[in-house]
C-alpha cells in the first residue's frame, strides 16, 4: 500500500479497520517484548532473587533513555533541521 492510500485510509476510511491496522504491530511488539522478559526473568531467576529484583530495578531506567533517544529523535527533526534548511 502507497503512502498516499494509507494517509487517505486514515482520514477517509473505516475507522475500525484503521484502528486495526495501526495497532497489529504495537500489538506484536509487545507480545515479543513480553516474551523477551519472561524468558529473562526465568533465566535470571536462576541466579538468585537479588538478581531478579535487579532486572525490575532496571526496566524503568531502560525505558527512560529509551524515552529520551526517542524524544530527542523527535524533536530534531520538527525543530532544529528547518532552522537548519532555512538558512
């Protein structure tokens, strides 16, 4: 599907069937991020609990600076390169 068939399916077509098709790959993603922690948690938990409870410490720093690069991502590219192609 073009990019300008998926921009007139956003606005134009079924909502339900959009929504859908937006969410299947959010969807996806976290089932494999759920798989990934489960395998992690069991074989982490076979070093011991400290070492378990470590990885629960350690999911929110990751999404932090996961965040973080995003948003950074994110706003070079609305923000500093027009002022960038203005010049």
């Amino acid at each position: 599907m073009k990019i300008r068939n998926k921009k007139d399916m956003i606005l134009n077509g079924n909502m339900y069937k959009t929504l859908i098709l937006l969410s299947i790959p959010i969807m996806i993603n976290n089932l494999i991020q759920t798989l990934y922690n489960l395998a992690d948690g069991i074989w982490v938990s076979k070093l011991g609990s400290v070492q378990f409870a470590a990885t629960s410490f350690v999911w929110p720093v990751n999404f932090f600076v996961y965040f973080h690069r995003i948003w950074t991502i994110h706003c070079w590219d609305l923000y500093i390169i027009p002022v960038i192609r203005r010049r």
